[in-house]
C-alpha cells in the first residue's frame, strides 16, 4: 500500500525513545521528511543518527524543544520553516505524567501534567493548522494512553488530562474537516517501552513483589498474552498520518491486544 509520506514534512514530539522513536523510524521508512524533538539534545541526536542509518533515509533532522516551554515550541516551528515550506504531519506526543493517586499529587503536579499532556498538544497544533489550511490538507494524530478509554489505577494525572486530548481531537477533527485535515488520537496498552518499564518498578516496589514477576503477572491479563512492540503502534499511528487515510478522523483508538474492556 503506497501511505503517501514521501517528501511529506513531518514532526514528531516526544522522539527521542520509546513510542515517539519508533514512529519517526516509521515515517522514515516511507521517505518522509522527518524533524524530531525531545528536551534532551544528546538522547536526541543518537535517535536521528539510528533513523538514518537504519532506513537510509539521510532527510531526519532534530529540534530540542521542551513541550512545556511555549517559547521553544515556537522555535521548533522556526526550525521547521527555515527548511521547509509547509507541514504536512504533526505527531504530538509526550512524556507521561508521574505515577500516583490523588492525594500524591499536589498544584504543582496538576500544572506540569497540564502543559506536558494538553497544553503542549492544544500549542503544537495552533502552530501548524495555518499550513495544513492553505494547503487543504494535513493529519494530526496525538498519542496517549488507553486511559482514554478505561481509566487506569494510580495514574490520576494521565486518567485526567489524556481524556482532555480526546475531547481536544474531536472538536478539531469537526472544525477542520472541511479543509481535509483529519485529526486522530491513539492510545497505547501494554507496549514494551522504557515508560512501561519505569511504570512496573514503582508499582512492584509499591507491592513489595520483583518487577518481573509483576510484568508476568501483567501480560496474563493481555488476552494476546505478550506486550505489544514500539513498532507494532507506530505502524497504526502511521496510517493514520498518511495520506492513505481518507476518511478516518475524530477517533479515539488504542493499540493493545485487546486489553481494554471498555467500549
């Protein structure tokens, strides 16, 4: 199936590991061209030098941005405009909120969650719907959690502001229809990234049980009996942001080998 993506602009948040990676490596074998960002420069540039060389494609460059700074998302978009005319795909994606339940969390907590998980995402997107609506045409796709469709235990900062993105996805997707940009939101279950892993630990350590025995113990409740791999939800996010999807929008969907109950 021909996605559509080559020479397509291209920028994925969140790209330096995990999820955000796999996606740009993705892209990148579609022959986008692909800018990624993440707060750490030197995490950063090893991720754009592993794209490179593992697809061949010499068009991936990086951006350090900080998703909660306005200014430096600003600056990203600057970056972008100086080698590119337009953009065609934004992948927003973020960093998890810290794990807890409510009365772990105090003003301060609320606040960085807000501007890492939906304010970043509502700033990102205002940024690049100038370009998609010249050119009559653009895909958004926002990552989150499968938390935007059954809540999860002890994650209350991801089970408030991942919902928000939903509510965000679907009135975007209403407004801007008309000018063929199609906006999605895909939430990951169980994949096997370093954020699932860091989740296990705390909640191992909060059992009292080993880490391991707490994934084995995770993975019999996945009806497909095995986590999911990076690469695995990138290819549906990619779908989404290609031009493959004609007419898939205002969605909610979650990658997780059948995990979530809810409808």
């Amino acid at each position: 199936m021909d996605l559509y993506l080559e020479n397509k602009t291209v920028i994925v948040t969140g790209a330096s590991k995990g999820l955000g990676k796999a996606i740009a490596m993705e892209l990148a074998k579609e022959d986008a061209f692909v800018f990624i960002s993440s707060r750490t420069e030197s995490t950063l540039k090893e991720a754009a030098k592993e794209i490179i060389e593992t697809t061949g494609n010499e068009n991936v460059h990086y951006v350090t941005c900080d998703m909660k700074d306005k200014n430096q998302i600003e600056r990203l978009i600057n970056e972008v405009k100086k080698k590119r005319e337009t953009v065609d795909v934004l992948i927003n994606n973020a960093g998890g909120p810290p794990a807890g339940g409510f009365l772990d969390m105090d003003e301060a907590d609320w606040y960085h969650a807000f501007e890492q998980n939906l304010l970043s995402v509502v700033r990102m997107t205002k940024a690049v719907i100038p370009y998609m609506k010249k050119q009559q045409e653009g895909r958004i796709v926002n990552i989150t959690s499968s938390s935007i469709k059954q809540s999860i235990d002890q994650l209350i900062l991801s089970n408030t502001m991942r919902p928000g993105v939903l509510g965000l996805t679907k009135s975007l997707a209403q407004e801007f229809a008309p000018y063929n940009i199609l906006v999605n939101t895909v939430g990951p279950g169980m994949i096997e990234t370093d954020r699932t892993i860091e989740l296990n630990r705390a909640w191992a350590k909060e059992k009292g049980i080993d880490a391991e025995e707490l994934m084995k113990e995770a993975t019999e409740k996945i009806p497909m009996k095995r986590y999911g791999q990076p690469d695995e939800f990138a290819k549906m996010v990619v779908f989404l942001a290609s031009g493959a999807n004609t007419y898939i929008t205002g969605q909610g969907l979650v990658v997780d080998g059948a995990l979530v109950k809810a409808l």
